[in-house]
C-alpha cells in the first residue's frame, strides 16, 4: 500500500490523498499506515458488487469462467 500511495501522489502531481476505498479483504486493514497519512479508509458492504469497481467484477467474472472451463474440461480437483 505505501507503494501505492508514493505511485499515485507522483504520478498525480499531488501530495494528499484524502479517502482510499477497498473491499473487506485483509490486505488493506493497515490502520496505522492510513492514521499516519490522515487518509480515510473507506470498507464496502461485503457481498455488494455494486460497490466494488469495474476491475473487481471483472476478475470475479474471469475466475467464474475458468472455473466452469475446468470444470467442463474434467481436470483433476488439484488445478
């Protein structure tokens, strides 16, 4: 995440972010990082795709997919 936010203050010109939104995956739960950089840590509803991005439905879509397609190809479970 501290990656992130030196990309995105370079990439932007910018020296604030002000609110950072994710999903209720573990990775973003970085509580001192976020009070430190005076940045509002926004959680969406779990199970609401509505409130997740274009991305984050795109890769549910894609996972859904290769599921069935091994499913449907008789893979072994082990893939």
């Amino acid at each position: 995440m501290e990656n992130f936010v030196v990309s995105i203050q370079t990439q932007f010109e910018t020296t604030i972010i002000k609110v950072i939104r994710s999903d209720n995956e573990t990775e973003f739960f970085m509580t001192n990082f976020f009070i430190n950089k005076r940045i509002i840590h926004q959680i969406s509803c779990a199970n609401t795709p509505q409130q997740n991005s274009i991305d984050e439905r795109k890769h549910g879509h894609l996972l859904n997919v290769a599921r069935a397609l091994m499913i449907q190809s008789y893979l072994p479970k082990i893939y």
